[in-house]
C-alpha cells in the first residue's frame, strides 16, 4: 500500500510532534518541506514515496527509538556504516522509506543547517531549503520549480523572521566558498532561463515576483564579502572541478 502524498504530510506531521514530545529534534526537508512552506501554490503533482528528514547528532538514539515505535525498522547496516550523517528506516506493512539528515547535508556541497534546525516548527529553515535545492550542480525542473514556490513566497531579507528567505546565512556561505558561489550563481541563471522559457504553472498564485526575487539573491551573490579563500579558489575558476560528485549509498 502506498502512502499518497497528503498522507505523507500527515505523517510527517505526527512524527515531528511525537518527536518534540520526546525532545527528539526532527524537521522535515525537500519538496513535502517546501509545499508545507507554500499552501497557497498548487499542489506537487508528482507522487512521493518517501519522508525525507534532518536532525541532530544528539537526537539519533531518541529518534531511533521513537520510529521504532512507529513501526520503522532500521537499516542496521547502512546506518552502521553512514549514521554520523544519514540514517535510513523503512516500514514493512506501508513500503514508506524515511531518509534522515544528521546535522549537515553533503552532496555537490556540504550545508551545515545543524544552528538553524530548529527555527521553525515542522521543516527546516527557507534559507537551507533553497540552498539545499541551489548546490545541485545538475538541477533539474522539480528542483527549480521547488526554489521557484520559496521565491515567490518567501521574501530575501537580513532576517530570520518568518516568511524570510536569511541573506545573512546565504552571503556568508557564498562569501566563503568559491565552489558554492559558481554552482549557486549557475543555478540562478538556469532557473531565469526556465522563467523566460514560459510560465511556470507550479508558482501561480505566489505573492512575489520571481524575476526580482532572482535578482536579489544575484545581488546578495556578488556583494557578499569574499574571503582570502574566496578569492585564491577564484583564481582557478572551472579549470578545476569545484564541487563533489554525489555517490549513490545502497539502503
């Protein structure tokens, strides 16, 4: 029996709130994360499969224990082998997959979400959303349509109010690491070419203007103050490969 995407939101809601009961840290990310984020917008068309979520170090053995109870047995082997940064459960009657996050996320680049975790009450912080989404060297539509749905509906800001997309965290990466400038400034060129290219159905009813919201994160990319490592990375530009090639870890 699969587990259609409203129910999944549904259940991601009622392991987060146990979790919180427990005082286990549990929030969730990806797509689910971004259209619980955007109500207003369309809903995904696609069908989801899995819960994907993040939490900290510290709430690995409590998180265990509550999905557990759940009926969510673990992948003893993988999360013996990859539990410091990635726990995977699965539930044998429903076939729904849970993949955890612990602490960071690293694929083309790592993304230390871990100080905002716990901002917001069910997902993960808008800024590390988008930038989960904007580190993905090979981007494709679902990933841009998802950076698209927080652009129109959360505004770029140095805040971490609500309904804000946190320039201060997203300059400070930028202005740190040259890999991650280029593969974000890429993506944002991709994501204005899919604009130009005709409507997006996926943002209809969004607040916001996506084609100045591009802009303002293209703004925050370039003013950001560069680091001395920053700027010696520069010099090598793209001769170099700049970001990791993510390995697929068998569950």
């Amino acid at each position: 029996m699969r587990v259609e995407e409203q129910g999944l939101l549904t259940e991601a809601r009622a392991l987060i709130e146990a979790a919180s009961s427990r005082g286990v840290v549990l929030r969730l990310v990806g797509g689910l994360a971004v259209q619980l984020l955007c109500p207003e917008l369309p809903a995904r068309t696609h069908a989801a499969q899995d819960l994907d979520f993040c939490t900290l170090g510290s709430s690995r053995p409590g998180l265990t224990e509550l999905l557990g109870a759940h009926g969510y047995a673990p992948d003893k082997n993988f999360n013996a082998l990859y539990g410091n940064k990635h726990l995977y459960f699965a539930h044998p009657e429903t076939g729904l997959a849970i993949d955890v996050l612990v602490d960071r996320l690293e694929m083309c680049h790592r993304l230390e979400f871990a100080p905002r975790i716990e901002r917001l009450p069910y997902t993960l912080d808008p800024v590390d959303l988008l930038l989960s989404k904007l580190q993905i060297v090979e981007l494709n539509e679902k990933d841009a349509d998802d950076c698209l749905r927080l652009l129109v509906t959360h505004e770029p800001a140095d805040s971490d109010e609500p309904g804000t997309i946190d320039l201060r965290v997203y300059r400070e990466l930028l202005g740190d690491d040259w890999g991650w400038w280029r593969t974000v400034t890429l993506n944002l060129e991709r994501i204005r070419a899919l604009l130009n290219a005709g409507e997006r159905p996926a943002i209809a009813g969004g607040r916001l203007d996506p084609q100045a919201q591009l802009a303002a994160l293209e703004r925050a990319a370039e003013e950001a103050p560069k680091s001395r490592r920053w700027k010696l990375r520069a010099r090598l530009g793209e001769r170099v490969r700049w970001y990791e090639q993510p390995e697929e870890t068998p569950h």
